[in-house]
C-alpha cells in the first residue's frame, strides 16, 4: 500500500461523505458517551468517605471552646436571679438555631 500524497485529499473526502450521513449518530453516541462518563465519576466521587486517619486528624486540629468554672457559676447565678435570662436560656436550649 502506497501513500501518495497527491491522492490523499481525495480520500480524505470520500472519507467525509461517507461520514456525514452518519454525523447525528456519531454526535448522540458522543454526548451518550460523556453523560455516562459524567454519571459514573460523580458516583464515585458521592460514594467515596475519608478514611479514618483523615478524620482523626481533623479532630486533633480542632480546638474546643473551654469556659472557667468562674464564668459558670456567674451565668448560672444570673439565671437562677432573673426570670427574662432563665427563660431566653430555656428558649435558647430549646431552639439553639433560632434568633
């Protein structure tokens, strides 16, 4: 087989004619092909958990708020003292997520 390079832009558009009665198919199986590549990499990414170490070492970065047991007995005494703080504290441990 010869490659001859006077030849090759006539085969190159028989080509093309053969492919264009073909064109919509092509086209659907490509959009098809990248719908499914789609599906199947957010399925994966919706599936994955971190592991454990991950998580472990979130945790031991976090620092939790600490209060002195000084600054607990002034709101607990202020609470027990006043009827209006005692029943926003009630609201407030009922509904934490509400203003």
């Amino acid at each position: 087989m010869k490659l001859d390079l006077k030849e090759l832009p006539v085969k190159l558009t028989e080509l093309l004619t053969k492919l264009k009665q073909y064109a919509s198919f092509i086209f659907v199986l490509l959009i098809l092909g990248a719908f499914g590549f789609l599906t199947i990499r957010i399925r994966g990414y919706v599936s994955s958990e971190p592991s454990d170490e991950a998580v472990n070492e979130k945790l031991s970065t976090l620092q939790r708020p600490r209060i002195d047991q000084k600054t607990i007995d002034k709101i607990q005494q202020l609470e027990d003292n006043s009827v209006q703080v005692k029943s926003l504290f009630e609201q407030a441990r009922d509904n934490p997520f509400q203003e």
